[in-house]
C-alpha cells in the first residue's frame, strides 16, 4: 500500500491557508467533510479525539512533517489527507520548526495495530530529505500524489 | 520536597548536587557500587547502592511518599520501568530521562500513558535547543521558550542606534500577541504601560510568538542584514548534531556538517532536505582551511569529546570563524570554559547536564505555582486558574490584575497566546505573569480565589 493509494486528488491541499497548528487540523478535516469523505456528524466528535491526541504531544515530528492522528469509531475505513504548506505552519514540533506538510489521519478504532504501521511507514518516506525536497517543488496536487505514490507505505 | 533520583551519572549527580543546596530530602539510587559509594561521600543525600527497577529498592527509597522521581540514567529501559513501578507505589510525579530517538518515535505511542510518566526528556536535545538559541538570536541575552515552546522570551538591550530608543511604546506599535514584559534601567525594575519611553541601555524583556519577536528584535537592537542566511558549520553528526541542524533548517540557517563516519554522513545526507553534509575530520586544520571556515558565521563544536570540541573551536576562531560555540560534557572542564571561554573565542559552552538541571527545575516546586525563570527584572511565574477563581469566565480586561504585574502568555489547552484583552480565561488554564515580590502574592490570590 502506498500513501498515494489512500489519497485522491481532492485529499490533497497544495496550498494550505491555515499558519497555525489548530486552525491547520480543522481546515483538513472540514476539507473532508466538504468533499464528502467525513459526515456533518463525525466532525465535531472527530476534530474532538484529534485534540485530545494533540493535548499530549503536538504530532509536528521534526524536519517540517506533522502526523495527526485519532482513532475514531465515526469511520469505517481509513481516512486520510494530506495538505502542504511552502510558507510553513507553527505546529510546536519537536524541533519547534514550521511544519510543511501535513498527513492527518482518522483511523477505524479497530484497525489501530494495523495502522500504526502505515503511520510509522509515512514517517519513514517523509523523513527523506529529497522526497521533502521534490514535495516542495511539486506545481499542484496531482504532482505531489505522484511523487507519494512512488515508494511504497508500509516497509 | 521528597525527591528520588535514580541514576548518579553526569546528569543524576548535577541534579543532586544542585537539589541538596536547598532544602529536600533526596534520595539517590545507583547501580553500581563505586559510583554509589564516591556519590555518598559528596552529596548530602542518601545515597543506596540498588537497582531503580527493583520494588524492594524503591520501596526502601521512599517511593510511596516521593513528591519528584527522576529516572536519569542512560539507558531508556531502565527509567521506562523505574517510573512505571514508582508511580504504582503512589509516587506523585514521574519524570523519564530517554535517547532522542525514542523521543522521536513518541509521536506514534503513547508512552507517558503507558508508563505511567509525566513528563519524558532527553538532554541530546535540550542541549542542542540550547546552542541553536545563540545562532537565532546572538544578541539576546537570554532566550526561553515558555509554554511548550509555543512562546517565546527574550531579552535585548536597546541600542543608540536602534528605531526604539526614545520612542513610546505606544509609538512603536508592536504587532499583537507580542508584549514588553518588563524593563531593567540600572537597577530599576519597570513594569511598562504604553506610555513608557525606551531609552538606550535598556534591558528589554519581550514575549511572543519565536517568529514573531525574531521580526521585532531588530528594531530595538541591531537592525538590519536579517535576509542574509546564517552560515553555521557543526563539527559532529551526531545525536547532538543532528537535533541542532534540524532545528536550524528552519530558521535561514545554511548548515554545513562535519562527520568523519561515511555510514552516519550518508543517513544524514537521507534525513536533512537543505544541510550540506560532509565526509570530513574537522580535526585537521587541512580540512577545515579547504572548507573555507573563516567564512562561517557560526562554528558550533557538537561531538562526544570536549578536548576534540574545544580544540577546534579554537582552531576554527583562529581561521576567523565569527562565533564559536562548543558542547562541554564533563563537569570538570565546564567551569573553566565558562570563566576563560571568551578569552578564547569560545562564545558559549552548553553542557547538557545542565541544559537538563534548567528544564527539570521547574518541577522542584510546591504545586500552586513555579518560578519559570528568574531574571533581573522580575520573576516570571506559572499558575493555574482554579475553579473557584473570580476570574473564570472573565475576559483579560475585566479582571482587575495587581498593579506591577505583566500577564504574557494564557496557555488553554493546546493553544497558548500572548493574552489580547479580549480572551476568555477559563478554569483550568494557565498562566504566565512577569511579577516582582508582594505582587507575586496578589497574582497567585487572584487565581485561586
């Protein structure tokens, strides 16, 4: 499985307006809900968990990646986008950097040993500084799900 | 305070030290029996030859009355589980010494959960956070990163020259969410209103967002040149580089690193998008000369050896490098760079153990409040707003806060600002307040009644 197949061209923001760690989580997440991929309902509940997982530790991981990520009963199947910032949004990251780009997650509570491994998988492929490199320059979304659907998610 | 402290190494034993000037009760565990019996002779502690992880051991210790339990030995296993059984037998709060690595993968588990353990560091990278302030901001003469890092403190001397000095506050009209905390004139301490005028000399302290002041900073004390990326050359890749030149890829740094092991170059080269890495001894005066290190703005030393650190540090001052910055292990060589370092051009020495005694202290305090950090212009505090407090539900300009008393940063939950008078405090939030002796006092009342 790579990233890329658990993405479309509409769970790809290239431009991210948000500068700021929460308002980044909630402009992915109702980006969903508006392309129809999280109900009206699962909203409040799902950006709920979300803030609970951030409360613990920011998931802004170092070297301009941030993974949020929640378990959720509110989801069938894996749920997932993507969204990339040239300008760089304050995530209080481990290495207090801007953050780039980030993969926000919303995982069937059920499936959680088996995402965790995709999640730690997405980590592994961004950590590469020429893959962050070519996110960077990608001109829209598709070129940016090209380059994620090169190597594969999980190791 | 009870406070246990298990691992007598560089860090265990500097905490000790520090902790048993004042008045705790402390109790040390170490494994190993020489180390055990040379630390009793020097700490006034007791000091128990044992193993952090037996409940035997623990339980000798005082573990079940323990108010801080600190796990600082080096290795990530042991204090896992040494705070894990401290916590069942009811000590209050745990703290977790771990490689950074394990730190990096934090993000993926939720180990403080699952150990039972408040609050997880590792000194790699407190260090490294602590040598990239000097490189952020050199003329600062001190920079603190307050409520989870989300806001800043620094503090700068205003210059002659600078578009500050002699205007207002008012006048100067700092972007919001960014605030003069306090201002040192002699030995007068100023809390400011908007009318206050800056005069040269000024000892500034202000908070915000890192961004945010970094724009400001250049307004009050050296202007200009800020679009010109900071040449920086680490000599080291390891642990303590890595953390370093990750953070400073952010902040228009152009870093260049030494590392003399092709296996550690080639994982860095895969990991940094924008640092330049190079396969080279920087103990060679040769390869440091075809590098061209008189050109670099900062050369920070960053390897396990100090004699290595210290010595091309001076190598490099010798080649015109601007700054030199160096990583200082051993207690012993610490006080000597510190007293000489600037004689030798050696800016700064960062020791980890005390990069971590910094950070740990804010924990060594009663639950209602602790002093953040001391500074010669006041103290800044952090409470809690309790249920009861006739501030809950008010917004900032409501409240009738004491007089010499500076709110900058309202942490509520994940979120932390630099108070604009609109926001609402709730129960439950937190505070940061510069303040100065009674009215200390007053603040600490306002919160909790």
């Amino acid at each position: 499985m790579t990233l890329a197949s658990l993405l479309s061209p509409n769970r790809v923001i290239a431009d991210m307006k948000a500068v700021e760690h929460w308002p980044a989580i909630v402009e992915m997440v109702d980006h969903l809900v508006e392309h129809g991929y999280l109900t009206e309902e699962a909203r409040d509940p799902i950006l709920e968990s979300l803030r609970l997982r951030e409360d613990q530790r920011s998931t802004g991981i170092g070297s301009g990646i941030a993974i949020p990520h929640a378990f959720s009963d509110k989801v069938s199947e894996v749920t997932t986008i993507f969204g990339r910032s040239r300008e760089g949004i304050e995530f209080c990251a481990l290495d207090s950097a801007p953050v780039n780009f980030v993969v926000l997650f919303i995982v069937p509570q059920a499936q959680y040993a088996l995402h965790l491994k995709t999640l730690a998988a997405i980590a592994k492929i961004l950590n590469s500084g020429e893959i962050r490199k070519h996110l960077t320059d990608a001109e829209n979304a598709d070129e940016i799900l090209g380059i994620l659907s090169k190597r594969p998610a999980r190791a | 305070m009870n406070i246990i402290i298990v691992g007598a190494g560089e860090i265990g034993r500097h905490l000790a030290l520090s902790l048993s000037r004042e008045a705790h009760s402390i109790v040390v565990i170490e494994a190993e029996e020489k180390v055990a019996g040379e630390m009793s002779s020097k700490v006034d502690a007791r000091v128990l030859n044992g193993d952090g992880g037996s409940i035997n051991t623990l339980l000798d210790a005082g573990a079940p009355e323990c108010d801080l339990f600190l796990a600082l030995t080096s290795d990530n296993n042991s204090n896992l589980v040494a705070c894990s059984i401290a916590k069942g037998l009811g000590a209050k709060k745990t703290i977790c010494r771990v490689h950074p690595g394990l730190q990096r993968e934090e993000w993926l588990f939720d180990l403080r959960s699952n150990f039972n353990i408040d609050y997880i560091f590792s000194s790699e990278r407190l260090a490294a956070v602590e040598l990239s302030k000097f490189v952020r901001s050199p003329d600062s003469i001190a920079v603190e990163e307050i409520a989870r890092g989300h806001i800043e403190l620094q503090q700068i001397e205003v210059l002659h020259r600078s578009e500050a000095a002699g205007k207002t506050l008012r006048d100067l009209k700092f972007p919001p969410r960014v605030r003069i905390g306090s201002i040192l004139r002699g030995n007068e301490q100023i809390v400011p209103t908007a009318d206050e005028v800056l005069e040269p000399g000024d000892l500034v302290t202000m908070f915000g967002d890192p961004k945010r002041i970094q724009a400001e900073l250049g307004r009050l004390g050296k202007p200009g040149g800020k679009d010109d990326p900071v040449r920086v050359v680490i000599f080291g890749g390891g642990e303590y580089g890595f953390s370093l030149a990750q953070t400073l890829e952010a902040w228009n740094c152009r870093v260049r690193i030494f590392e003399s092991d092709p296996a550690i170059c080639e994982d860095l080269t895969d990991r940094l998008a924008n640092a330049t890495i190079l396969n080279a001894d920087a103990t060679s005066l040769e390869e440091l000369k075809e590098e061209n290190i008189g050109d670099t703005d900062f050369f920070i030393a960053a390897t396990q050896s100090d004699e290595d650190n210290v010595m091309t540090c001076l190598q490099a001052h010798t080649l015109g490098a601007k700054h030199c910055l160096t990583l200082i292990h051993r207690a012993d060589y610490a006080e000597a760079i510190t007293r000489y370092g600037d004689r030798m051009g050696i800016m700064a020495a960062v020791s980890p153990r005390e990069s971590a005694r910094q950070d740990l202290m804010r924990f060594v305090t009663s639950d209602r409040y602790h002093v953040v950090k001391q500074l010669q212009s006041g103290e800044l505090i952090e409470s809690s707003v309790s249920e009861s407090s006739s501030v809950v539900g008010k917004t900032v300009r409501d409240v009738e806060w004491p007089r010499g008393c500076v709110l900058v940063a309202h942490l509520h939950g994940v979120r932390a600002q630099v108070p604009s008078p609109d926001d609402v405090i709730e129960a439950g939030d937190h505070l940061y307040a510069m303040t100065t002796g009674k009215v200390k006092k007053q603040f600490l009342k306002l919160l909790t009644k």
